[in-house]
C-alpha cells in the first residue's frame, strides 16, 4: 500500500461517523454472524463495500485482498475434506455437494463480516475508537491502556525507521553476515531507547499531575439515516421473504 492506514483513515468521508459509527458497525456485525441466509450476506457485502468505498476509494480493494488470499485456501480445503454425496470427481479429488455449500455459506459469511470490519478499520482512528467506547463507560485504565499503547507504537515506528536508515546509509546491509549483525544492534538499541521513553513520558506525566484519567476527544455522530436504513435492509433480508 503506498499509504499509511492512518493517512487513509484520516483522508476518509464517511456518511456514517463519530461514535454512531462504532455502533452502527457493532449492530451490523452482530447481525451479519449470527445470520444463516446467503441473501443477507450478499447484501451486507454489497452495502458495506459501497460505503467504504465512498468514504476511502481504491484502498478498500487493495485493503481486503490480502485476507481474501488467506481465505481462500481454506474455502477450498472444506470443500475437498467435508463428506456427503458426490457432486464433482476427478482421479483422486472428491468434491461433495454438502462441501460446496458449506463452503459458500462459510466464504460469504466471511467475506461479509470482512467487509463490515473493512469499513470500521479504514475510516476509523484509535481515538474515535476509544471516544465511542468511552461513551459507553469503558473503565479508565483500559482508556489509559489503549491510548498509551497507541502512542508507543507509533513512537517506535519512527524511532524504529530512524534506525534502520542510519544503519543502512552506513553500510549495514551489504552481506547477510553484516545485515544479522546490524539487525541485532538495532533491535538492542531499539528496545534500550523504548524503555529510556517509556521513563520519560512516565516522569513528564507525573510531573504534571497525572490523575489517572487521559483526556478524551468528543466526536460529534452524523449519518443516522444511513445507519438505521443500513440496519433495516440487513434486517429486512434477514427475515422478510423479499430475497
């Protein structure tokens, strides 16, 4: 992907946001596992692609390809391995009819929970994440947990690029001895210099009379009518007999 998750996010316009978003993906998915019709996976799949598609583009189809390769190996061993009447043969390949159904119900169902995720993932930033689940009454140190983690991981990405452009510039490189060598004082140097940052941000909180609760950003929600006509066609599919 030539762009960062977070600049995706971040460039995103989806007619659903705010914390009504974390619910309105939370409901659909709910929904979308516990159903049992192929209809109502067909539909999250195509609502849900629409939407994400209009709020982030073509990284949506380069976003999902990547699980969709792991997917469908196993699609294809459940249809070879699950017996039941014979439905295809070929010399030592025995496909049964109870195998193809087993595995389009399981592909749809998991491309359609996929694609629902898909839209919470690529439109959604760990503090929008984390406001809506404060909303809900998320504990405090689970707030504290995740925004810290959150933090931590993007400091050591940079610091983490920092170091392997400097070894690099040098020479690190240059033969698989000198490449094991300098990936082994990277990941020292790395580990000394996260823990040295792990003491600083934890004596400039104190320093400043951390009380235990970190400050939350409050999101404004928009999009209700997509959300509850979102919500009422999956319902709709799921148990009218319109599909």
């Amino acid at each position: 992907m030539h762009q960062t998750l977070e600049r995706i996010q971040a460039d995103a316009t989806p007619v659903v946001d705010g914390p009504l978003k974390v619910y309105f993906v939370a409901a659909s998915l709910l929904l979308t596992v516990t159903g049992a019709r192929l209809s109502s996976f067909v539909a999250v799949i195509l609502i849900f692609s629409l939407l994400t598609t209009h709020a982030v583009g073509r990284a949506y189809f380069t976003f999902v390809r990547y699980p969709v390769w792991f997917l469908v190996p196993s699609l294809a061993l459940i249809t070879f391995v699950t017996p039941g009447q014979t439905a295809f043969e070929y010399s030592v390949l025995h496909v049964s009819e109870e195998g193809i159904r087993l595995a389009t119900k399981t592909g749809l169902r998991s491309v359609a929970s996929m694609s629902v995720l898909s839209f919470l993932a690529l439109t959604t930033t760990v503090p929008q994440f984390v406001s809506a689940l404060d909303r809900l009454g998320l504990p405090d140190s689970v707030v504290e947990m995740l925004l810290l983690v959150y933090r931590g991981i993007q400091v050591l990405i940079d610091e983490s690029v920092r170091l392997y452009t400097a070894a690099k510039l040098r020479g690190g490189f240059t033969s698989r001895r000198s490449t094991f060598r300098t990936t082994k004082h990277v990941a020292t140097s790395l580990l000394l210099s996260s823990l040295d940052s792990a003491e600083q941000l934890d004596l400039s909180m104190r320093s400043r009379c951390y009380s235990g609760r970190f400050p939350v950003r409050e999101y404004e929600s928009h999009g209700h009518a997509y959300a509850f006509g979102t919500l009422a066609v999956i319902l709709l599919v799921r148990f009218g007999r319109l599909l």
